[in-house]
C-alpha cells in the first residue's frame, strides 16, 4: 500500500493539521445540525407551520406560543451562532497556518536522463497538492555544485525551487546530505517536511523527526522506507508520468 493521487483518502494524519481540520469540519457539521433544530423548535413554539420555509429568526412573527421559550431557544441559537463562527475561524486559520518543505536529494533521486526538471516539479507538486491542497509548498535542491548540469539548474530555479550549491573542497563523503539532515532539523510545527530521496540512510534521522511530533512524509523507491506507511509517495509512480 503506497500513496498515489487515487489513495490520498488511505493517508492517516494522527494528531496532524488534517486531523484537527477533520474534527473541527465534524464539530461544525453538528453545530450546523444543533442549529437546524433549534430552528424547527422555534418554528413550533411560534406556531409556524413546519412546513414553513427557514427564515431567520428575527424575520419570525410570532404567533402565541411561549414568549420566554421563544426567548431561550433564540439565545441558544445566538451561542451556537457564534461557535460556528468561531470554529469556521479556525478552519481558515488551520488550513493556512503551515507550509510544506520539500527536502530533495536530487543527487540520489535525480532527473531521469533526457528528462525536463521543471516538467518534473510541477509533477511532484502536483502529488502533494492532493494531500496538502491549502499549504504552501517550498522545494529545496541539494547537491555539489559539480553534480547537476546547469541545464537542470536553470529549469529548477525557474520552477521556484530553492538551490542549495554544497560546497565540499575536501571531497568528504555524503556533505549534501549532512546539509539536509541539518535543515531538517531546523523544522518546527506545524510546517509540514517533506523529503525526496532514496538513500536509506536518512531512515534514523526522520524517526526522530516523528519523535518531535512533525508531520512528515517521504518521496522515495526504497523499501527501507515502508515503515513509514501510508506516508509515503512513491517516486515510481511520479516518473511514469514523465
């Protein structure tokens, strides 16, 4: 079971952004049906036919019935008024409130040969679009500068991701790579991290990732990484689309 655009439903979110959107959707939808009914009893008690059209309740005439039942039901109303707006106030916030950062190791998890990198981009955005439809989303591009043609370089950049040239003069082993594991832990809730790579060896750092709470996902072809399931997309499936 991998996440693909046709599984996003399957992603669980514990305690993530999406989780706390879908409980306050939930919470709004009761308010919503509390309201509903609050509606009907003061049609009742104003002697409205139930069949009656919903129309606010200070456009109401009241008919006999109980003036301070009328009095409590609108007041009951005028709270749960308030909370819908205060929640719908949330969402907004919620939906808003924490942007997507992708981590690419684009020397491992590189541009297929005769392949376009902006084409590529807009691909991959497109894949966590479907997972993240209101967030932000920031590309960044790790490498050493002799490890990625200026061709890509430029079509990267033109498709809005952020350049990250390593420099290694003492050609040490794995430097682009200590740079990501660096910025990745520079990440703090409730931004969204992202990492595009399938060398295994990031595996012990994102578990300390989940070790402070922060949402994540990876982008990859490595089994290694299954443990992560379902927060995974798999970097198959975006190449096909190439």
């Amino acid at each position: 079971m991998h996440k693909s655009k046709t599984k996003q439903s399957e992603w669980s979110h514990t305690g993530s952004l999406i989780e706390k959107i879908d409980y306050y959707e939930n919470k709004l939808q009761d308010l919503q049906d509390t309201l509903s009914q609050q509606q009907e009893e003061l049609l009742c008690y104003s002697n409205q036919d139930k069949n009656h059209k919903m129309i606010c309740p200070e456009e109401i005439e009241l008919k006999g019935g109980s003036d301070k039942i009328i009095d409590l039901i609108k007041k009951k109303m005028n709270i749960v008024n308030q909370e819908i707006s205060n929640i719908n106030d949330l969402l907004n916030d919620l939906k808003q409130s924490g942007n997507v950062y992708l981590f690419w190791d684009i020397e491992n998890t590189s541009v297929p040969s005769g392949k376009n990198a902006y084409s590529l981009v807009s691909i991959i955005k497109s894949y966590v679009q479907t997972i993240y439809p209101d967030n932000k989303i920031i590309i960044n591009c790790y490498f050493e500068e002799n490890n990625l043609s200026d061709k890509h370089q430029l079509s990267l950049n033109d498709a809005g991701c952020h350049l990250h040239i390593v420099p290694n003069p003492h050609k040490k082993k794995e430097r682009a790579d200590m740079t990501i594991i660096r910025d990745l832990f520079d990440m703090e809730k409730p931004h969204i991290v992202g990492l595009i790579s399938s060398d295994g060896d990031f595996k012990p750092y994102l578990d300390k990732l989940a070790d402070k709470d922060l949402e994540f996902f990876v982008i990859t072809n490595n089994p290694k990484y299954h443990d992560f399931l379902p927060n995974i997309i798999e970097w198959n499936d975006i190449i096909a689309e190439l």
